[in-house]
C-alpha cells in the first residue's frame, strides 16, 4: 500500500474544495477564539464602557470647576480617595481605600491647605478603559489631592487590580506634588494612563 | 551445503512518499496564527486611544511587535522541527532558508518592540528610567533583557558575515542558546503581556501553544537524532575514487525497513572521539538498496577531510533521509544532467533511477582529470539508456568557450534541451550558471531542478 504511495514532490492536483477547506476551518477557529477570549460578553461590554466615556484628548483644556465643594471631596479628611463608579456626574468619592493604602497627610511647610482650584482631568484611555483623576492645588499651586474619578472597572481583574494600585499612585503624586510616580508591578498601563492624565492637569496649570 | 543463514534479496529501498501538506495548508495555518495573535490584541484594546497620546500609540505598538515576534519565532521553531509533513513536501535545504528569513523577521520586530516600548515607558520618566525599569526594574525583566540579548547574539552571528568567520560547529552552538534566550523571555510575556496577565484563557492558549511546539521539536528533531543514534550504520567500504575524493558504503540490517530515495541527501555523524558532535549533509552516490548506502565525498573541509578517511567497521549516525530534489522529477521526459566536481554523486544516484526512455545526456564539469570520478560507472549506466556523456574538464581558461553553459553552447549541443528536464548538482556559481543559461535556451523554470545542500 505504502508504495503506492506518489514520490517525494509529486503531487496530484488537489480539489478547490481541498485548498480551501483548511483555511475556512482555521479561520472559524480563530474567530471563535478571539471571540471566547476574557469571557464571551467582555467585547460587548467594552464597547459600551467606550461609548459611555466618549474618548477626550488629554491635550484639550482641562475643566476647572470654580466651587470645589460641588463635586469635590475637599471637605475630605484624606488625600487619597478612589471612587469606583465610572460616570463621572454622579461621582461620590468614597475612601474605601484598601488597608494598604494609609491616608496620607503629607502636607509640606509651603503647600498650605488644600483648599485651591479643583482641576478635571481628561480622561486618558488606555487598554483597558479609561482613567480620569479629580485633582486639587493649594492656593500655592502646589497638588494637594488626587480623586479617582473614573477606572476600568468592567472586568474582575481590571477592579483588583486599580483597586490596589491606585490608592498607591494617589498617594505618591501627593506626596511628590508630581507625575513623578513608580509603576507597580501588573498595573504598568494603569500607570501609564494614570501618568498621562495627571500629566495632563499639571501641563495646564500655570 | 549451503548457508543456513537467510539472505535477503537485495531491492531498492522503498521512497518515502510524499507529503499530504499542499501550499493552501502553509498559508491557512500562518493565516491563522496571525488571526488569533492580531485578534488577541484588538480584542484586549488594540488601537484604542491610539490617537490620543504617544504613551498610548507606542504601547499599542509595542504590543503588536511583541506579538508578531513570538509569531515569527514559533513558525520558525515548527520549521526546525523538520517536520516530514513539511520536508517531504520543500526539502530541508528550502526550510532553513525560511527558517533564517523568519529569524530576520523575528529580530527587525524585536527590535521595533524594544524601540516602542522603551518609548512608551519613558514618558514621563526619561529614557534612563524606562531602561532601568526594563532591565530590572519590573518583574522578570532583568531575566528579559539577558534572553534578548541571547536571541540578538544568535541572528547577529547568522548574518552572512559573521557566519563565515565562525566554524559551523561554534556556530551551531551559539544557535542553540536561542532557546535559552526565548525561555527567558517567555517569562515577561505572561506576567508584563496585558494579553496574558489578566486573560486567563488566552494565557492558557499561549503556554499551551509554546508547549506543543517545543514537544514537537523535541520529539520530531531531538527524536529523529535519538533513533538514527540507537541504530547506527556501519562503514562497509571505502573506496578512492579520484584525489581527494572517496566513496563510503555504509550497511546496517535495519535498511530493511528504511525508506530512501535517489538525489536525497543525509546528514552524517561519525562516532569517533572528537568528530561525534558534528554532522556534515552528503548525497547519496548511488540508489538507495538493502545492500547499503553510498556516498561520494571530497575533502573540502576540515570536516569532510575526516570523512574521507574514514575506516571501514566505524559506526555512523545518519540522519535522514532529506531532500525533494530526486529524479522522479524527470518523469516520462528526456534529461539532462549537469554535475560539477563532487556534485558527480547524486547524479550518479539519478543516472541509476532513471528510464531507458529518459535519453539522458551527462555534462561533467571538473577542473582537472585528477578530479574525475565514476566516470566509468556514467559511461555504463548512459549507455544503457541510449544517452551520452560530455566532460568539460581543465580549467575555465583552458575551455574552448569562455561560458559552456551559455544557452548557444548548451544548444549547439542539445538541439532538443528545451523538451528536456534539467538536473543540476554542483557548486553554487555553477548551478547559477546552468540555470542561467537553459532557462534562456527555453526551458520551463519548473523542469530545472537543482541541489544545494550537499557538500
């Protein structure tokens, strides 16, 4: 039988059906995976978390809110707030911060209170959604405050994630007065997004 | 009385057959890897926020990069595998030329992936802070940033030129430390990937895909060696031929079972202290039978010097058979054969294979008659078949004709060589030479079949 076999190279012409069947299975494959990939509904779900937040460009003028008191959480006792819905309109900030992310009191000799312009950043899009801080400066125009306002949040490990991350990069870029803040391991595009949308306000600042 | 002991009738070995693989198969399945890898990407953020800052756009890109990297490196691993479903189908000699182009490609995407994401990670920290933080700083990037550098070693010392400074030996070791280098990087995919380190099912999807491919290069590459190591030929004669050129029969009772072809070629490994690590390609010499295998080979090198002398009773591994170029290519058609210097063997082997319909025409190239070999066992073998020989012996400055492979010549000579199928071994300015010059006289490119690999 075997030597029936046609010899090295030589093969007969193959069918139409023959040449394409192969590509049209791998590529059903392929689509279903894709499909399959960080549970079945997350496409659609992302696609709705980016029409909600339409995409802002972090280079267009930052909002300044003229009362604090309005949306901000001046009145606050701590710095580092992270608010978990994702509207910003109805944002509440609660201090639910983890327990690893100790309130921080960090106020400098020259800051002052906390008590200046209440800035909105854009909100910066990354991979996974989007980030929007709530910023606040000293009448000394020095940061004084980071709220969260907006996080990915529509995915578990997107939450576990920022939840513990970002209470960490609240604090830091109050305690630097800057963007200058360390990535944690595993929310490096956080980091990222976190970085550029701080950036951002302290670019329109004067 | 006769012997009691049984002997078989010697026969041809059987042909290996022929791949089920068909061109429409290697496209789906690159298409495929590309699909899911591309897919991957977009579904986990893709473009989104491209337009809106270089920190965005350049982790996009160096996304992708990365990607498309281990896409280049995995096909180029499924091709070292030498796979029968692939080699029988393009000939080892054409897999490792694509094996070698995506390494090219994986280095240029590594390169542009190294380039994104150092420019990604330096705003707003300065490239200083980007480049600590990715060689060290972040988790399992310090492991990276060494296997980088391995697989960068690898294809710099593929490159044509340092590829002729190093001996084939150093460079094959240096070559091995790719793997190495890929384990270490594997790492940072996984924990760093955003594709891998929060999606679990594409997480699984990718180990998984690197395990099968590392099993399959283990079992098909390290297997293949493993079974002809188990099993080794032994060295029945050795024969000189001509200066510097000999012919080895080796013999093993397993052959029974072996399959071999004409115009193959097999990779050789004499185990003897000092020369068992390395393995050197020869073309068999003659049909492949139960009686043994032979090879012609010339000192042209440290390696094959060894060879040459080598003793009768030595055991060698051989590796393979590999190959597509065999005379089955000639089919019901007339041939023409064209050997230079050693590449004499395989069109021995050819010559033998061949029908008496074939007519075959010899044109033997050597540079001096101290070189020829077999010319005899051609003379025979020809005449058989109703054909003839030519030989274009002595230096190119000594020929009658400045090209005598330039299509006026090659007419002259064979009025019919466009209806003829042609085969060339020999060196590589000769086979361009012969290509050159029948194409011009008319031949179709499908009918002109050429060997490289030997030595």
């Amino acid at each position: 039988m075997s030597q029936n076999r046609p010899p090295i190279g030589r093969q007969s012409k193959p069918t139409f059906a023959r040449q394409v069947m192969p590509a049209v299975a791998l590529t059903a494959v392929g689509v279903g995976f894709v499909s399959l990939l960080d549970g079945s509904t997350s496409g659609s779900v992302g696609q709705t978390a980016v029409a909600m937040n339409p995409v802002v460009d972090p280079n267009a003028p930052t909002t300044i809110v003229a009362d604090p008191n309005a949306t901000a959480p001046a009145a606050q006792p701590t710095n580092t707030t992270l608010a978990p819905t994702p509207v910003p309109a109805t944002a509440t900030p609660v201090t639910a911060a983890p327990a690893n992310a100790t309130p921080v009191t960090a106020a400098p000799a020259n800051s002052g209170a906390c008590d200046g312009d209440v800035v909105t950043s854009p909100s910066a899009q990354f991979r996974y959604g989007v980030i929007q801080l709530q910023t606040q400066f000293t009448t000394a125009n020095v940061l004084c405050n980071v709220t969260v306002l907006q996080f990915p949040n529509d995915r578990r490990t997107s939450v576990q994630i920022n939840n513990y991350a970002l209470p960490i990069y609240n604090q830091e870029a109050v305690q630097n007065h800057s963007a200058k803040i360390r990535a944690i391991s595993g929310a490096t595009y956080s980091w990222q997004a976190y970085v550029a949308a701080l950036q951002a306000v302290l670019d329109s600042r004067p | 009385m006769p012997q009691r002991t049984i002997r078989m009738p010697i026969r041809k070995l059987r042909s290996p057959g022929t791949s089920l693989i068909r061109d429409t198969d290697v496209g789906a399945v690159i298409g495929f890897l590309t699909l899911v890898v591309v897919g991957m990407w977009w579904h986990h953020g893709g473009m989104i926020g491209f337009g809106n800052s270089m920190v965005l756009r350049m982790t996009a890109l160096d996304q992708i990069t990365g990607l498309l990297c281990s896409e280049a490196g995995l096909l180029g691993l499924i091709l070292v595998t030498r796979t029968p479903l692939l080699e029988r189908k393009y000939g080892l000699d054409r897999l490792l030329n694509w094996h070698r182009l995506l390494g090219v490609a994986m280095s240029l995407l590594l390169i542009l992936h190294i380039v994104f994401s150092v420019w990604a990670w330096s705003i707003p920290g300065g490239v200083f802070n980007a480049v600590k933080s990715l060689t060290g700083g972040e988790s399992y990037m310090a492991l990276t940033a060494v296997g980088t550098l391995f697989v960068l070693l690898v294809t710099l010392s593929s490159l044509k030129w340092f590829r002729n400074q190093l001996s084939y030996e150093m460079w094959y070791f240096i070559h091995l430390t790719v793997y190495v280098g890929l384990a270490m990087s594997f790492s940072h995919q996984i924990v760093l990937g955003s594709d891998f380190a929060t999606d679990k099912f594409a997480r699984w999807f990718w180990v998984g895909l690197h395990v099968v491919i590392i099993s399959w290069i283990i079992w098909s590459r390290w297997g293949s060696l493993v079974r002809a190591s188990v099993r080794p030929l032994r060295v029945a004669s050795v024969t000189h031929e001509a200066q510097g050129v000999t012919s080895v029969v080796l013999q093993g009772s397993h052959l029974q079972q072996h399959r071999a072809q004409a115009g193959q070629f097999y990779l050789l490994r004499q185990v003897v202290r000092g020369r068992w690590w390395q393995a050197n390609p020869f073309s068999l010499s003659s049909v492949p039978t139960t009686a043994g295998l032979r090879f012609t080979i010339k000192a042209r090198g440290e390696a094959s010097e060894a060879m040459t002398k080598i003793r009768v009773g030595t055991k060698v591994i051989a590796e393979g058979p590999y190959g597509v170029c065999t005379p089955d290519a000639v089919g019901d058609k007339k041939a023409l054969l064209v050997a230079g210097g050693v590449g004499i063997g395989p069109i021995v082997s050819y010559l033998e294979h061949l029908k008496p319909s074939s007519e075959p025409i010899v044109l033997y190239r050597a540079h001096s008659d101290k070189e020829v070999s077999h010319l005899e066992e051609i003379e025979a073998l020809v005449k058989e078949r109703n054909g003839r020989v030519h030989t274009l012996i002595g230096p190119r400055a000594k020929l009658k004709v400045a090209d005598p492979f330039s299509p006026n010549v090659l007419l002259k000579l064979i009025p019919d060589l466009a209806s003829r199928v042609v085969m060339v071994a020999g060196p590589e300015s000769m086979v361009k030479a012969v290509q050159r010059g029948s194409k011009a006289a008319g031949v179709p490119s499908e009918n002109i079949h050429a060997e490289r690999a030997w030595w």
